[in-house]
C-alpha cells in the first residue's frame, strides 16, 4: 500500500522519510525507521567524520534495508561527510542549508539518491536544475532551521507541486496519517516527519525533551533568531523568552548570539536542561500524546490514512 | 458531492466557505458564492449599518440560498451590526476578533447559525463552550488579520478536530481541490476560502488588487504589526517594506501607527494604490494564476477533489 515513486526512487516500502535531527536522529532511530519500511536519515549536522562511520556501522548491523543521511551543506567537511556517507551504505543523501548544485552530480555518480530541502519555489526549482531526485517542501510549522519566507506547508507544497516535475516530499505539521493524506492531496509523494519521531522510544533525545514535546500545547513553539543566526523553531522556555525579549527591545546581533551561545541544543537533547537549552521542535508536537516506537508511528500513518481514503468515498455520493 | 456536517449546518451544497474580506467581500461576491453552492460571507468590517442594509438587500435580489455575515467583535456596534444582518436576511453570522460569548445566544435565540474564528486551540474550545455550531480554525498562511501564535493550518485543525466536537472549518492556504482535500484529512468538515474569491470575477476589489495577487510569487506576502495593530498579513509592497525596516530597527508602537496610518487597505482595495496601500492576501495567492468566476472557483475545487479521491484508490493496493 501507498506505493508513491518515492518509494521506487528509494527503494523503501512507505514514502515516509525521517528528518535529519541533530543530536536525535542517531542510529537506532535511523534502522529502526528503515526496518519498518520507511527511509531513516541520520541527523549527521553535529557529528565528526568518525561518528558518521560508527553510526553507519550501527544502521548496518541493524538493518538491510535502505538508510540514509542528511547533511547539512554549511559544514566545511561537507565533501568528506559525503564520502564518509557512502562508504557506510548510505543509498539517500539529503542535503540541506546550502546550494544542491555544489554536490548533486558527484553523490549521484556513486550511485546514491539525492534530496534536498528547499523552503521556497525558487529553491525547488534550482534543486531540480541541479538534478536531485526528489525535492523536500519544508513548511514554516518545522522544526529547526526554517526558511526565511515562512511559507507554511499547506501553501507551499501545491506551489512546489506546481513548479517542479520530480517528485515532491512533504514537511512540516506532520505527524499521523491525516498528515500524510494531507500532503499527498496537496500533490506531494511522500513526507518527512521530525517532530512525531523525536518522540519516539528510539530517538536519541534526553527522554525530558521528549516528555517536554507531548506536554506542549499548540502554541508551545516559537521562532527565534530571525536577524542572526536565521529562523529556528523551538519549544518556547526560559532561554526563547530571554531571546525574543531581547529581539523585541531592539539587542545588536552580536549581543543576541553572545545570549544563544553554542551548545544550546546539546544542552537540551543530551543533557536534558529544556530550561536553559534549545529544544527543537515542530508545531505539530502539540499534538503529539505519548511515545511509541518508530514502527508504531508507521504503522499507525499508514493504517490511519487508508481509513481515511476509505472515509472519502462517501463523499463522491450526491 | 462533497456533503458533510458543515452543509446540513448552514443548509448549503457544498462545505465551502467565503471568507469575510474587508471592502472586498460585498453583495456579488456573496451571492454568486451562494449561489454557486457555498456560503457566501457579507465582509462588514468596514460597513456602516446602512451599509450592511444595502448591500444585504443586493444579496437578497440575486440569490435565494443561504448567505450570512463576517462581524469582527472589536465594532462597538457589533450588536446593531448583528441585528442588520439577521433583519438583512442572514442565516449565518460568522463572528471573528473577540469573545464568542458576548453574541452566540443571542443570535442563535434568532434562528441564525454561528461560526467564530478561532487561531489557536484553547479559542477553539471556547467557542465550542459558548455555543457556536462551527468553529473555523484559520492558519498563519492565511490573510489579513492574523493569530499571535503563528500556528499553521496544517498543524492547527488536527489539533482543534482533537480537542473539540463541534464540526471544524479549515482556513488559511486553501484555494483548489488540493486544499479542500487536504483540510477534509486533516480532520475538517469544511473550508473557508479567502485569496482565491479575492481574485474571482465579482469581487469588488480594485482590478490593481487582484492583479497583484495574480502576480505575486510564493513568498510575495509578509507579516507586520506584531507588535502594533496586532499581526496581519498581506502583499510586500512600499508600504510592507518601510513597516518591517522601522520594527527591524526598534520603531516604537506609536511611531510605528503613525506610519500605518488610517485607511491603508481601503487605498489599495477601493483606489488601487498597490504601492502604499495595504493589500491583504494568504500565502496561496503564488498559486493563483488567473481570474475565475465564484462559480468556476467552487466547481472546479470541487471537481479537483473529486478526482484526488478517485486517484487516492490505487493508494491502497499493495
């Protein structure tokens, strides 16, 4: 079932992909969504070149089914990440951050699939031109790094659907299978989901920001750091008050990233302080009522949105 | 086609809801939305009583369907305005930028249906408290005046369908049978539509105005007030420019109203003036390719799902 080409250009069985988490995407939530016959990403963003090989060799020992990685593309080692990628069986690169032209051809000559994640048409339609085989429509309501245009999922994926002729994947408010019918009426092929398995049991996230994802209501997110180190999403807490505080009374740039600081989002996903650390997290976490495991959540999708195709068909009765 | 609890509601054909547009929502555009089968929305928020009187008149000559009024709460006379609309012949009066307390009873004792806008989940449950037999959950992508949490609609209507009983209209991003589709999975009965009538054929926006929204690209809109009138969101133009600018750089609220002005939407709506008058849109306007009639728009959204259903089928074969 839900056989999109998506899943021939991966070779996956559902045309679910997990988002590349930093810190949270780590190896066991990679294979555990690959073995349950979505694509799992490793979230390779903050890992040295050696901790990609050892992840990768962990995926491997625990699934033969596809896997991936995604890298984000303002990583100097980008390359080496790239070839550190494909010698761990990495067959899907997503690439993020940065421009698809710089490294497209030379993952595809390897024989890897490519994705990148573009935040606005125009991106999507340079990520075509740069030849990668399916295009992430990544909406506001993200987690994370979020494009400046703040185009929101439901207007931006039929756009893109519009714009492009390969294949769109969906992301951004998705988390269960009225999400993924959703993104397939907005003609996307497939979708990327983040948040829903960051709370997962094999996420490598500090188990109270996990806790902190099923306690948010809907509004529990924000965006921060528009005029520094560009829009993220978060789960709002001491440390987003105090920047939005500061971005609203007018704080220079350098005084805000001093206030960021680094190791904000170690702070919260290894350490487990969701006072002082970032929290990333999409607005669907709100949503989100209590862990299960990566092959729940599939499952769950899957079965979830066939009953709703089911649902439809009273609809066409006059 | 297409029946669900929002049409046994408000007694129409098809779920499909005008949005209340302020200046450009008036007599033909209502009619010819009910006329079509929806439920077309008299936009009074600029309208003096007799106004309202006239235009209801108007409506009530061109159409015998149902038709009813958007009311923002902020109007002091938002009593007398509710009167005019129930003597004018509305059967449905959608209330928005308030308390659905204050009104719901009372306009229910007159025999009217009652819809309130809601941006976030815990308005949407206090308008179910207060009675109201729909509520409409509006998206950050949508246009004009907006909710403070920035929630999208994808990420919004599951978790108002969630956590309410009453019967859910999605809006915000929805302006084909795509977005129908998409919000009727994600747990909606119905769609209010704004954008895409504010380009149809009977709209008495300025031919600039609709022409501006024919034009615009996928990121072509933006938001500012956040921290003045309250966010709204419309196309970037001079006007849109030089508000951001001075919010970037710190501008008090009340210089920042001084720039604003009065009568901003009126100067692009009724003059015109798309370069210093605000023009409100949502985000879906870089979707929108043309001019249509009311008719065409609901016949060929609805039409467009049909066929999104028929295609799901092949979904669920293995």
């Amino acid at each position: 079932m839900f056989k999109t080409e998506i899943c021939k250009i991966f070779g996956i069985e559902y045309p679910i992909i997990l988002g590349g988490m930093l810190w949270v995407g780590k190896a066991d939530l990679v294979a555990a969504v690959s073995e349950a016959g979505g694509l799992g990403l490793l979230g390779a963003a903050g890992m040295t070149i050696e901790e990609i090989e050892n992840e990768l060799e962990k995926v491997a020992r625990q699934t033969k089914k596809p896997f991936g990685v995604n890298i984000p593309l303002l990583r100097p080692d980008a390359d080496e990440m790239i070839e550190a990628s494909i010698r761990g069986g990495a067959t899907a690169i997503s690439t993020s951050a940065g421009n698809p032209k710089k490294y497209t051809r030379k993952i595809k000559d390897q024989g890897c699939r490519v994705l990148h994640v573009a935040a606005n048409v125009s991106f999507a339609r340079k990520s075509e031109d740069a030849g990668v085989d399916a295009v992430v429509a990544e909406g506001y309501e993200a987690g994370g790094h979020n494009g400046r245009d703040e185009i929101t999922t439901m207007a931006l994926v039929p756009q893109v659907a519009g714009a492009v002729d390969i294949p769109v994947v969906a992301a951004g408010g998705i988390a269960d299978g009225r999400g993924l019918m959703a993104a397939l009426a907005l003609g996307a092929k497939g979708v990327q989901v983040g948040t829903r398995f960051l709370a997962a049991d094999e996420a490598a996230a500090h188990p109270n920001y996990k806790e902190a994802v099923i306690q948010m209501p809907d509004n529990g997110t924000c965006v921060t750091g528009r005029t520094t180190v560009g829009p993220t999403r978060a789960i709002k807490n001491e440390l987003t008050d105090m920047i939005i505080k500061a971005e609203n009374e007018g704080a220079k740039p350098e005084e805000l990233l001093e206030m960021i600081g680094e190791g904000r989002s170690a702070m919260a996903a290894i350490e487990g302080n969701c006072v002082k650390g970032t929290m990333y997290c999409g607005q669907i976490g709100g949503g989100i009522q209590g862990l299960k495991s990566a092959m729940e959540v599939i499952n769950d999708m899957i079965s979830e949105a066939a009953s709703i195709i089911r649902s439809f068909q009273s609809l066409l009765q006059g």
